[in-house]
C-alpha cells in the first residue's frame, strides 16, 4: 500500500468514526499509537471533521453572540492546532527524504507534501458530506441533481489528488524535486508578534 493509499484509508476511517457520535466534543478513538504517521494522519482528519462541524454550528443565524464569540475562537485554536499538526507530518517527510541528494536540475514544489495531504484529508470530509446531501429525500430533483454532479466533481478530484501526491512523494524519493519545510509563522496567535496582544499603542 503506497503512503497515499495508507492516508485515504485513514481519512475515510476518521470520518466515518467521527460520524458515530456526530459530536464535537466527542474524544478522538486511540487507534493508532501517538507518535506514529498514522496517529497523526488520523489526527489531523479529526482535527477537519469536527472543524467542518463547528463551521456549520457557527452559522446558525440564531446564535447567541457570546456562544458565537467562544465557538469563533475555538475554530481558531483548531485552526493552529491544524496547521501545527501539518508542519509535523511535513517534519516526517523531510526526515524520510533527508538522505536523498537532489539531481542537478531538480525543482522545488510550490506546496510541501503535508499541505497536499491536508487537501486531501479536507476532500475526504467534504466527499462524505456531499453524499449526505445526495442521501436527501427532502429535497428538489434540482438540488439532488446538482449534488451528484458536485459529488462526481469531488471524487474525480481525489483521484487527481491521489495520483498527483504519489507523483510527488516519488519525486521526491528520486531526487527530481528538493524537499523544504517552510513554517507558517502566523503572527495573529503569537502575543509576542500580534499589536493587539502584545498592547502596542
């Protein structure tokens, strides 16, 4: 099973498990044991479920403000946490291609391979849910349609990402593109770089 194949089988684990209880405050199952990529593969596809969720949650129109204040900032805490997680399977990978010495003409990708696999772990959300949406009975013919057709779309585009990754990751492991981990150094959750938590005047 190549890394690819291993992350779509985690991700749709994930969000199928996460659909048991359908809670956003449910515990994360301690499937794979912490430390390994696939603790934090499946981490990272709780970390998007449930984020999806709070999304949902936050755009009732009859939210109370001050619940609505608590959730926003929870979504951020969930965003870093996210994005920390992503820096660390980059981590992995880098340590994975540490030994391979680039070819003379090798390139350097736009993206870094854990933000690919941040996109896919966030396709595989959005493929279970779209299917809800073509699962409906109470809907218009139209919508239903249109859902299908946007389902279609989605898993088209898995098979894409699926393919694209793996070319990547094989680049990569024959020395046609320089692996680099570039941090994210957001400044607005930082009290040491943000004005407005630092007190700058």
């Amino acid at each position: 099973m190549t890394f690819v194949e291993t992350c779509n089988r985690i991700f749709r684990q994930a969000v199928e498990d996460y659909h048991k209880t359908d809670d956003v405050d449910a515990s994360m199952p301690c499937l794979y044991k912490e430390g390994t990529i696939e603790y934090d593969l499946y981490r990272k596809n709780w970390i998007d479920v449930v984020q999806w969720h709070l999304e949902d949650i936050i755009r009732d129109p009859a939210i109370d403000p001050v619940a609505a204040l608590a959730l926003k900032r929870r979504i951020d805490r969930s965003n870093q946490d996210r994005t920390d997680l992503v820096e660390r399977i980059d981590s992995y990978f880098y340590g994975q291609f540490a030994d391979v010495k680039p070819l003379s003409d090798a390139r350097i990708n736009t993206e870094s391979p854990a933000w690919a696999v941040d996109r896919l772990s966030i396709l595989h959300v959005k493929i279970y849910h779209m299917q809800e949406q073509v699962n409906r009975t109470d809907v218009s013919e139209e919508q239903h349609v249109k859902c299908v057709e946007k389902l279609a779309v989605l898993n088209e585009q898995l098979g894409d990402m699926t393919t694209s990754i793996t070319e990547l990751l094989d680049d990569y492991a024959a020395g046609r593109r320089i692996m680099k981990v570039y941090r994210q150094m957001k400044m607005y959750n930082d009290p040491s770089l943000n004005p407005v938590l630092y007190g700058k005047k």
